[in-house]
C-alpha cells in the first residue's frame, strides 16, 4: 500500500458515508487501490504521513511593496489604478524580483485588493439573515475567563459548543485552550447532546485545527484533527480571518459573552476545575429553560426536536489526550508542559508514555496506567504522589520527615491526622527509625486496603497503645467486615471515609501489646488489662487419633505378629 495523506483517508470516508459510493467506485474517484479504499474505511488512520505544504518563500519579501501599491490605489483615478501585470513589472525594475512569476503576483492581487479596499471603508460588508436546518450546523469558539482557582486567580479558557438551530450550548473551562482542550470539549459536547452535526460545525482559524490559512477558505489541517474529524465524521468550515469573520459564527460569539455574564461573574472560587465543571453542566441544563430573542419556544424544547436528527456517535471514544514519552529523572519525576509530575521509583531512567489530557495526566508503562494525576495549571508546578516513594522510603527511612511527597500528602490531605497521630505514638514508644518504618508499612496498606478502614485501624491502634503496623492491619481488616461496602461508600474515596467514636472503639475488642502499653504507660499493670476469657484448651481432638475407626473406645489395639527372616 501506497503511503497516503490523512486528507485522502478522510475523503474517502466522507464520500462513502454521504453519497454512499461503493470500494470499486471510491477507489475510481481516488485513484487508489481497493485494498487502500478498504483500509480507509476501517480506520481513520493512513499509513502515511501529511505531505509539507510549502508557502510562496519568493513572494514574501516584496508583499509591503505590492499593498503600498495597492493602497496607493485608493485614491487613484480607476483607469489608472495597477494591474497585476504592472506591478510585476514594477517589482523587477524597482526592487530587483526577477525570479516571480505572474501567477503568483495575480493571485495575491485578487485577494489583498478587496481586503485593502474593505480595511480602508471602501466596500460596506452587508448582513444578510441565515436559517439553520435542525441537527445540521453548530459553531464552536473559545473565550478567556478568570477563576479563583485554590485561592488563586488564574486565566481559564471557556470552550463553547453551540447548535445552530436549538441554541443549546455546551460550556467547559480548561486552563488551556490547546488541541487537548479543544479535542476534548468537542467529545464532551457530542457525548451530551448525544450526536453530531450531520453538515458541518463552523471555526476560527484556531492553531489546534488549522496550521495555516491559505487564500480564500482553502486551510492547512492538522493532521490530527483530520483524524478526529473523521472518526467522528462531521467537516469544517473556517470563518475568514480577524474581525471579518467574526460575523459567520455570531450565535456562538454572542454566546461566550452571555454565559460569561451570567454565571461567571463574579470571579466563580473553586478549588478545582472538575468542580467547576460540575456546576458548569447544572448551569447549562438550567439554560434549557431561557428563550432566545424572540422566539416562542425555550432552547431545551427547540432541542427536543433537533436531537433525533443529529448523527449517532461512533462505537469507539476518540483519545484526546496528547502522547508524549519523556524520560524519568532522578527524582522519580517526569516534566511535561513546564510541570514536573511524580510517577512510580521502579521507572527510574525509563521513557514512559504520556497522555496528556485538558484537565489530567495519565502515565503508561507499556499498557497498563501506572500513574494519574490532575494537570497542573502553574508553570513550574509539581504534582507529586506519596505512594510512588514508598519503596524507596522503606530502604531509606530517614528522607520521609523533610521529602516534598510528604509535604504534598499533607496539603492535599491524603496524609490524614490519624497518621501524625499515629506517628507521634510511635516514636514515642519505639524511636524515630522504627516508627518511621512502621508509618511506611500502614502507608503501603494504602494500596490493597480502603483509606477509611486503614484510617480506623490507625485510630485504633492508638487508642490501645499498640502502635505497629500488624496492629493497623488487623483492626483495619475488622473495620472492613463490620462495614461493608454500600452504594454510599465507594471503595476508592478518600475524602468521604467514615470513622469510629471514642465509645465505639472502646466498647469493640482490640488487640493490646503488652510491651508497648508497658512503654507507653509504666504504670499499668497486668490486673488492668481486660480480662482473658478464652476456653481452656482441651487435648480430646488429639485423643479420637488414637483409635483406629470400628473399635470400641477403651479397646485395646491388636498385638503385631513378628515374622521369622
């Protein structure tokens, strides 16, 4: 097979799904093997990579001398105003442009002098009203917003998905407004109004779609969102460029500034933007309500109608995330985007596999996702898990009290009160390097364990003196089977953990360590611990050995004839 282009892959499958061409006749208006027709249409993805498209390099030196001559033309008598010929001639008398062609001084003439003409008022740029057929367009855009972001104020990007015909918009916030983002808020938006424009979806010029605008409404694709547009199968239309364009996808310019002032002012304070997103989808389904203009119906009832005509989503989720493979240092950290992100010691001087998404970061070693982290916003920011340092700890005891992985468990609160308490306990009753050891093995529990039951054996633990890390495993594990887990209770939470009073662990059965309750308090003495009430033990299960089965108790077991050699 041939290599091939993304744009061909992408026609091809756009000509089968529209006009529903057959492989013998796609690969005749392609001229293509079938076997490349038949590769196209089981995937978007072309063997091949995007050929370069290279600019005019020969023209661009002399573009300010043709636009002063063009601009010298406004005021010019129309009879004497430059020809694309004359200025060619000009070019090679004046400033030496011997090497370019007509062509190419034509076709830049025919486009830059309506753009002087409009720039100077020359030509009024009429307004004429356009209809939308339900489910068939929608426009997209994206604004600036701030957000105090933790405490924070910080620049968000607001990305806006708007069906034409309804008006029902999809809003999300990302602090970027990069291909991630954007691949992402398309997905979001098609997977909520659940479809796809069956036309087109209408676009700035935007760098994570367009990598350059040529003459007319011809761009330069990224391939990569060439892809993405034909796995889920819409096409494009690009505005023209700067403020001329503006007007081609007014509903949706309109629409930034809207919900802006209506729900993101003032400054919305979140501490994260998952949770800002959140309230952003509560927002939007209250929006269904409003009426647009002048209309008679709500947004939501318009909708209603507009759905069913839209086109079904592909079976597959298209990945947004952005791959990348960077190196692991030292530190058991990778950067990615000037933020640095913690990942596993084991990966140590290993290139791992990033997918580097609007609002998280996922880290593969092979295929298996060893790492997840929230993406930091702050340039030079880092975001660092305890959990990957844990083995590394248990050789190297003494780096846990001054490591950052602490400090960062601590300000995010996965390093919980009931684990400096627990500690504390510790080191008071076996020394610094013996407990520190001992706190790594109930962090290690982490792993296999829910936080809440590991956070009630910690409590536990130290309220009956017995701070070792057996200790915590065993009350953890009886938390467990007295709380088993509900619809209430996700397995996975940390923040939602639910914890034992005072009474209740006192009037529970606990393990007790007679050497570290002697430690811990040398005044107790054993007539206060709680009494043994265990069975004596009885040796009759030893007893039924014995006896070979079918004899009567008591009966003598026959004597053993010797043999002769």
């Amino acid at each position: 097979m041939r290599l091939l282009k993304v744009d061909v892959f992408a026609e091809i499958r756009r000509d089968a799904r529209i006009e529903g061409l057959s492989v013998r006749e796609l690969a005749r208006r392609h001229n293509v093997h079938r076997r490349t027709v038949r590769a196209a249409l089981e995937s978007a993805q072309p063997p091949a990579r995007k050929a370069h498209v290279r600019s005019s390099p020969r023209l661009e030196p002399f573009v300010a001398a043709i636009d002063a001559m063009l601009t010298a033309d406004l005021d010019a008598p129309r009879k004497q105003r430059h020809t694309a010929t004359r200025i060619l001639a000009r070019l090679a008398e004046e400033h030496g442009a011997t090497a370019l062609s007509y062509s190419t001084v034509r076709d830049y003439v025919r486009v830059r002098r309506v753009e002087i003409e409009v720039e100077a008022g020359r030509r009024v740029n009429a307004f004429v009203p356009q209809g939308h057929a339900p489910g068939a367009e929608a426009e997209v855009d994206f604004g600036e917003v701030w957000v105090i972001l933790a405490g924070v104020k910080t620049k968000c990007h607001l990305f806006v998905f708007r069906l034409s015909h309804s008006g029902k918009a999809i809003h999300r916030v990302y602090s970027t407004q990069g291909q991630e983002a954007f691949l992402e808020g398309h997905i979001d938006a098609f997977e909520t109004i659940g479809g796809i424009p069956t036309r087109h979806i209408r676009y700035d010029n935007l760098t994570s779609a367009v990598t350059k605008v040529l003459f007319g409404r011809s761009r330069v694709e990224n391939p990569r969102w060439v892809l993405f547009r034909s796995h889920y199968g819409f096409d494009s239309f690009y505005c023209e460029p700067g403020i001329k364009g503006a007007h081609e996808k007014g509903g949706v310019e309109g629409e930034v500034g809207r919900f802006r002032r209506n729900h993101l002012s003032p400054m919305p304070v979140t501490d994260s933007l998952a949770e800002l997103n959140d309230r952003i989808r509560a927002w939007d389904q209250a929006d269904d309500r409003r009426r647009i203009a002048t209309r008679i119906r709500t947004v939501g009832a318009d909708f209603t109608t507009e759905q069913p005509l839209l086109a079904p989503l592909p079976l597959e989720r298209f990945d947004p995330g952005l791959s990348l493979t960077p190196r692991v240092d030292r530190s058991s950290l990778i950067t990615v985007r000037m933020a640095k992100y913690s990942v596993p010691a084991r990966l140590i001087g290993r290139q791992v596999r990033v997918s580097l998404r609007a609002s998280e970061l996922v880290v593969f070693d092979g295929r298996t996702i060893v790492a997840r982290h929230a993406r930091v916003v702050a340039r030079g920011g880092e975001s660092v898990d305890l959990d990957h340092y844990l083995d590394v700890l248990k050789l190297k005891p003494g780096a846990l009290p001054g490591s950052t992985a602490l400090a960062h468990a601590r300000a995010t609160g996965s390093f919980t009160a009931a684990h400096e308490a627990f500690w504390a306990a510790a080191r008071k009753t076996d020394g610094d390097a013996v407990a520190t050891r001992e706190l790594i093995d109930v962090l290690l529990l982490h792993r296999s364990m829910d936080a809440a039951d590991v956070i009630a054996g910690l409590q536990a633990a130290v309220t009956v003196g017995a701070v070792t890390a057996d200790v915590v495993a065993v009350e953890a594990r009886l938390h467990a089977s007295q709380h088993p887990e509900t619809p209430d209770k996700p397995s996975s939470s940390r923040d939602r953990v639910r914890f034992l009073s005072v009474e209740q662990q006192r009037a529970e059965p606990r393990v007790v360590s007679l050497t570290q309750r002697r430690l811990a308090d040398p005044a107790a003495v054993i007539a206060g611990l709680p009494p043994d009430r265990r069975p004596i033990p009885s040796m009759a299960g030893y007893d039924e050995l014995l006896h070979l089965p079918g004899l009567a108790r008591g009966e003598e077991l026959p004597a053993r004839e010797e043999t002769g050699s």
